[in-house]
C-alpha cells in the first residue's frame, strides 16, 4: 500500500515538476543505502535494550513471578 502511494504522488510530481521528480528517482536508492547503516544500529541497540530488560526481570522470573 506504501508503494502505491508512493508512485501515486510521484506521478503527481512527474505532471507538475518532472525535473524534481527525476532527480528523485535518481537520489532515493542512494539516500537508501546511506540509511543501511542507521537501520542496523537501530538492530543493534534494540537488541541491547531487550538483554538488559532480560537480565534486569530474570530474578522476578526466578522467584516465580510471572
């Protein structure tokens, strides 16, 4: 469903300023790769984040509370 927005209203933009939409086109697999590495650090620090909630509820799990 987000791509077909996303072609919708690229389509707007191509009828209204195609060179702004072509320099899209262009530039978006690039602004997408740049991102790779944000999104792996935002892997990282999820993960970090649930072992630090695991260790800080483990002695409630081991006294039984669920």
């Amino acid at each position: 469903m987000r791509f077909l927005i996303f072609v919708v209203l690229w389509c707007l933009l191509a009828a209204v300023a195609w060179p702004i939409a072509l320099l899209l086109l262009v530039l978006l697999p690039l602004l997408w790769l740049i991102s790779i590495p944000f999104q792996i650090l935002g892997i990282a620090v999820g993960a970090v984040l649930a072992l630090l909630k695991a260790l800080l509820f483990l002695p409630a799990r081991l006294l039984g509370y669920r």
